[in-house]
C-alpha cells in the first residue's frame, strides 16, 4: 500500500458510513430491521436530501497532534448525481460541488476542478466512484448485520426514536459501487475489510415519531492518517485518531441546483 495508500482508504471508509447514513425512515410499532429496510425504500423515493454535519477529529490517547472540527451542509440529489456541499475548517471556509462528472473545490476564493492527477494513488475514476456510492446509499443503508432500539431523543423540534446499527462489512463489499470505489482507489477487498472491522465503529440513528423519517444520526470511527496533515497543508494533524460524526436531516425532497463554476482551474494535488 502506498504512503497515500491509508489516506485515502479512510476517505472511502468515510464515504461508505456517511452513504449508509444519508436519508431513510422508520415508524413506530415496526420492528427495528423493517424500520431501516422502509427507510431505505423512502429515502430513494424521497430524490434528495439536505444534511447539516458536525465532524470532530480528536488524536487517540497516546497519540500527539492537534484536534479538528469540521461544520457545514450538503444538498445531495440523487438521480441527477449532483452535489453541493459548503464547509468552515479550523476558521477557513470551503465548498465542493459535483456535477456533469466533475468535482470542484472552492478555497481562498478561487475555484478548481478535481482531477485524478490531484490526488496521488488513487484512479482516474475515484470522484465519480464515491458520488455513485453516494447515490446508491439505499442499498448500503440496507446493509446491516443488527439495529436494536435504545432509547428516545429530541431532534430539534422532532420526537425521535433511537436506534444502534452495526454495519455489516460483507454486505457492503459485495455491492457493485463498493466495489467500483475499491478498485479506483487500488485497494483490495480484503485490505477495506480490516479496515473498516478495526475502526471500531459505533453508530446511531435517530428516526421521527409521527412520521416516517430519519432527522439524526451519529457515528465514531478509529482513523489512520498518516502523511495526511502534510497533505492538506495542517501538518499536526495526529497519525491516528478518533472522529465523531453527527448528521442532522432537516429536509427531504428539495430541488437541488448545482452549477460548473466559471475559470475553475485544475488542483495541482491537494492544496
């Protein structure tokens, strides 16, 4: 495995539990597993959705470096592969747009596009692998090895049921976008198995009461980021660390625009 090799496993390990996370329904008096199987059905249906992220980086005991807290929305439609996503990073603001199979990011007021010369190790497919990912999330939302109910919490003005979700690795790995995104990042089955096995993931959902709608969820996971500071230009980022996700839903089914920035330029490698 290259020295990027790491970095950009858990960027798709991210991308696959971020996919398993995007949209879905429930509704009382089902059972937990039938919830997440509706969720997935309506999800699709629903065609888009708007996400609201709050993302912690923290280095694991033991390990040196800095924190990172990442906050910032996502409008993602589905059938149209479009994405529009707009984030605050340690004080700096940032935006990242998918559409007609090209991704751009906006920094320091100037946009470029994504190509696969701007991120070493990976295929020149790997952008448009980890949108389909994205896009497919209902299938992956149905891949699942338990959900038990755990509780009831208030999001924002919403009564919610709780409920815990272990992923269920193989049922991930055996579907087709998955398995695209694997080979675009020249990384084999078994090498995202363990990884994802030893990430040590834990995961949340939150689904509304009186309607049949997922408003929240939250997920920790163990990350290996070797080199990945030097990469994005913050060099104490730790080696290893714990990341927290927390996912708020406020809407579902909402027109997405998303336009090709003008005089966007090609990103010579990641910033």
């Amino acid at each position: 495995m290259s020295g990027r090799g790491p970095f950009v496993l858990a960027c798709a390990t991210a991308v696959i539990i971020v996919a398993v996370l995007l949209g879905g329904c429930g509704g009382e008096g089902r059972d937990p597993a039938e919830t997440m199987s509706l969720a997935a059905r309506n999800a699709r249906d629903a065609g888009s959705v708007h996400a609201q992220m709050n993302i912690t980086l923290a280095p694991e005991e033991g390990e040196s470096g800095i924190g990172l807290n990442v906050q910032g929305d996502a409008w993602l439609d589905m059938a149209g592969e479009k994405l529009e996503a707009r984030f605050t990073v340690m004080g700096m603001e940032l935006s990242l747009r998918y559409v007609d199979k090209t991704a751009y990011l906006e920094w320091g007021g100037d946009w470029y596009y994504i190509t696969a010369e701007s991120i070493e190790g990976v295929g020149e497919g790997a952008v448009e692998a980890a949108v389909k990912v994205l896009v497919d999330y209902p299938d992956i939302f149905s891949s699942f090895s338990s959900v038990a109910e755990t509780g009831e919490k208030e999001v924002g003005s919403f009564e919610c049921t709780r409920y815990e979700l272990v992923p269920d690795t193989e049922a991930l790995l055996s579907l087709e976008s998955v398995k695209a995104l694997a080979g675009e990042l020249g990384m084999t089955e078994d090498e995202i198995k363990a990884y994802i096995d030893n990430a040590n993931v834990n995961m949340e959902v939150c689904i509304q009461k009186d309607e049949p709608v997922i408003r929240e969820v939250y997920f920790a996971v163990d990350v290996d980021l070797p080199d990945v500071g030097e990469l994005v230009g913050i060099p104490l980022l730790p080696s290893r660390a714990r990341a927290e996700i927390q996912i708020a839903f406020p809407e579902y089914g909402m027109q997405v625009e998303v336009q090709s920035p003008p005089e966007a330029k090609p990103l010579q490698g990641i910033l």
